[in-house]
C-alpha cells in the first residue's frame, strides 16, 4: 500500500526528449498491427523501434508465457516495409523455441542450424542475436541437464555473431528479490504476486550469483563479440560490480531498461556511473509503446536523465503505474551525455543502422 505523501516537490514536464530517441530494447511478440505504437513514437520522439525478438511469438497466460517460433518475414511486413527507418530488430535465431522439449537432441547439429538461420537474417536485415533468460533456468539438452549460457558447446553461435558484426543481447538472471522468497517483505512482492512465473525462488533453479558468473565469463572468452547486457546487466542493486564489468570488458554495452526504480532510488552513484560509462550505455525501455501508460512510460524515462525532480514514481516492468515500489529521483545529465545514450552509442555499435534512419534528423 501507498502512503499519502505531503512532499511538494518539483514536476518538470518532458513532452519530448532533449533529442531524438532509440529505444533499442523492446518487443513486439509477433503483434500485428504497430499504428498504436508509431502513433507513441511519434507523440514522444522516438525515431526507430527495436524488435529484439522479431522470429518469435509468445503466448502470455497463468502469468507467465509460452515462446513459439515466427516468422522474420512478418516483422518486416508489418514493420519495416509500411514504417521505412522506424523499426529495425534482433533475430532469436533457432533459440526461438518453447522450453518444454529439449533445445537441441544433436548440439553440432543445433549449431549450425543456428549460424546458418543468423546468416540468413542478417541477410534479411537483422542487426543482431537476442537470448532470453531461459538459457540457463529452462533450457535443457538431450541428457536432461541445464544448458549454461557459457557452455562451450554454444561458442561457435557468439564467433559467428562477432563475424557477421551482430551483436548479442543476452539476458541473464533477474532483479535480486526474484531469487527470493514471496513474501511481503520481499521488494518485488507485488510484481511476484502479479506475475509469479518470474519467480525463481525455487531452489531448482540456479541462484542469481551463479547465472551472473557464467555470464560474465561468456562475455571474457569471446572478446571480439559485443555484448548488450539488457537491464543493466540484471545487476542494478550493485552499481560498483556494473562498473567493474565494463571496465573489464571493452566489448560490453548495457541497456538500462526497466531498471529506472533501481537505478533512481541511488541517483548519485547512478550519475556518476552514467557519466563514467557515458559511451557504454544504450536507451532502451522493454515496456510496452501502444497502451494507455506508455506516454508516461516514455516521459518517465525522459525525466529521471533530464532533471534533478525528486521523489517521483517510475512505471512499473508491464509498464503502468500500478505498483510502483519506491519514489524515485532524477539524474539530470548534460546534453551531450543524453545524446550519447539517446542514440549515439547504438549507433555505434549497429553502423548499417545510420543509413536506414538516415531520413530522420538525428
Ligand atoms: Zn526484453
């Protein structure tokens, strides 16, 4: 429950950001029609769209979800063709399979089948390979034994990533209070409550701190591939082991998607990262763009980069206000750190991508 709070305080309206916007984390779960959500980018400013799991469509029920197989080619009906520079996106590749058979029977067999898909995509325009959190929690082999992101017998798939110039958006672990028990004292209850598929407190699975090693020692053996960890590499309760990361490994990047309530509850460490790390930080959102909140979703955003405002409530990760956790703060970054984070540093990393929206003022 929310108490009442008597604080005034200072309410800086962003309509549109300081500059134009990419939001290179989102997805569209095989959504048809994309009106809703151009007709937000438009109101807000954002130039260009990523569909990071433009192969793969989704089944959401009992608060949870079922991944199926799609098609590459509707992303680009629907997107790409009527919405030229607007949208661009990420390929799951053969990873695009539901968890309840094995991800593969045959691994070298999986393997290729998994490099010639990602060529094929490339070819098709797909700028780089996503990987959901259920390689290392849900994915089993053949034998029946977890299959770890930094298994070697997937290296083959991160070299090709690193050939084709794709970089890899992998997700690993989770929020901290995901890990634990659902309890009222747990932080993230009400989420749990809402969406208890995200719980991984069952000690079946493995712990946080586990999922986090093997990753960062995927991102050391392959130092010629990028890697995008998304949500602030899932590790926004520990700032300092963020910067570490970076300052190890010059081939990772971030994304501070859904984490504004982690990252605004300790604005002056999240400053100071975000003007250390200012050309390793990518702007990305993973909420949705085409639902009543998502203005406010996009302003929010705006808002803790742009200004000092103080005590202010960050969406939640579905995207509404509902169960807002804590009041957050602004970190008020200068203009050329914004633009770095608006759209610079994706750019950088994606070139081919500065032609496709090159229509667009940036
Ligand atoms: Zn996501």
């Amino acid at each position: 429950m929310q108490r009442k709070s008597y604080l005034v305080s200072k309410h800086t309206v962003i309509d549109k950001a300081a500059c134009p916007v990419i939001d290179a984390h989102n997805h569209l779960w095989g959504a048809r029609s994309v009106e809703g959500i151009v007709k937000t980018m438009n109101e807000v400013g954002i130039v260009s769209y990523c569909d990071l799991t433009a192969n793969v469509r989704i089944e959401f029920s009992n608060g949870g979800y079922q991944i199926g197989t799609g098609s590459i080619d509707d992303f680009i009906d629907n997107c790409t063709k009527p919405y030229p520079g607007r949208f661009y996106c990420f390929t799951m590749s053969n990873f695009a399979s539901p968890v309840n058979k094995p991800l593969f029977e045959d691994e070298k067999h999986f393997v290729d089948e998994c490099i010639a898909t990602l060529q094929e995509h490339a070819r098709l325009g797909a700028k780089g390979l996503k990987i959901l959190k259920e390689l290392g929690l849900h994915y089993y082999d053949n034998k029946g034994e977890l299959i770890y992101c930094d298994d070697r017998r997937l290296a083959p798939v991160w070299e090709e990533a690193a050939l084709l110039k794709m970089p890899v958006l992998i997700h690993q672990a989770d929020p901290a209070g995901f890990f634990e028990q659902v309890t009222p004292e747990n932080e993230h209850y009400q989420s749990l409550k809402k969406y208890p598929a995200w719980s991984f407190a069952d000690p079946g699975f493995p712990r946080k701190n586990e999922l986090l090693k093997r990753r960062d020692n995927l991102v050391r053996q392959h130092p010629d591939t990028v890697f995008i960890l998304p949500h602030f590499a899932n590790c926004a309760e520990d700032i300092h082991y963020v910067s570490d990361l970076l300052i190890r490994n010059p081939n990772v990047f971030i994304d501070f998607s859904a984490r504004l309530d982690e990252l605004g509850r300790q604005p002056y460490s999240a400053r100071e990262f975000f003007i250390k790390h200012q050309d390793r930080i990518l702007f990305g959102t993973d909420m949705p763009a085409n639902i009543e909140s998502s203005q406010e979703m996009y302003k929010t955003y705006f808002r803790f980069l742009e200004t000092f405002d103080e005590s202010f409530y960050s969406p939640d990760y579905d995207g509404t206000f509902d169960n807002a956790r804590w009041p957050i703060c602004g970190i008020g970054l200068p203009k050329e750190i914004l633009k770095k984070i608006y759209h610079e540093n994706v750019l950088n990393i994606i070139p081919s991508l500065k032609m496709e929206i090159k229509n667009i003022n940036l």
